[in-house]
C-alpha cells in the first residue's frame, strides 16, 4: 500500500468540508430542525420531571399517568408514521411533538 500519495485526514476532512453544498443548496425536505429538535429535548426533560413526581407519590394516579405515558407515545408515533408517509417535513414533525409536549406540561403542572 502505498500512503505517500494521499493527503493526511486533517487535510481530507478540510477538503470534504469546503465541498459542500451552501445551506441554500439544500432541498427543504432535507434540512432538518435542529433548534426547534434542541428546544424538544429540552422541554422533554420537564415532562419527565413532572411525571416522576407523579409516580414516585404512587396511588392509582401513578398508575394512570404510568398508562397515559404509554398510549401517548404510541399514538404519537403513529400520527409521525402517518404524517412522513403523506409528505410532512421534519420540522412539521418535531413542531407537533412540541405542541404534545406543551400540553403535558400544562396538564401534569395544573395538579
């Protein structure tokens, strides 16, 4: 094998960078959301805190937010199936998950 020919990584990685399509380039179905993926992450985390509150206390509304969970996540995994197969973008996506987030948010803090 002969590795006097080819440029170091660094060099290579440089090169691959610099030959990349502008932002503009880029279809819209293929750019992805990434704040608006980074702002879900975040806004998950207090629904998480909120429900481990709930279900540390125990009791049967422990075991219905425990179900809830459940059936949530599945039906909106579904409705993101449905949505990618008829055409939604990412960021159509990721919004809606947000407005499920937010709701779980306003219901699990209004007790």
């Amino acid at each position: 094998m002969n590795r006097q020919n080819t440029p170091p990584l660094p060099v290579t990685a440089f090169e691959a960078i610099v030959n990349m399509a502008p932002r503009d380039e880029v279809p819209a179905q293929m750019s992805f959301p990434w704040y608006a993926s980074a702002m879900l992450a975040f806004e998950s985390l207090e629904v998480i805190r909120l429900r481990l509150e709930k279900l540390l206390v125990g009791g049967d509304a422990a075991d219905h937010e425990a179900r809830l969970m459940v059936s949530e996540k599945v039906d909106a995994m579904l409705e993101a199936g449905a949505s990618l197969m008829t055409g939604a973008t990412p960021a159509s996506i990721v919004d809606r998950y947000r407005e499920h987030v937010a709701a779980n948010t306003k219901r699990l803090s209004a007790i």
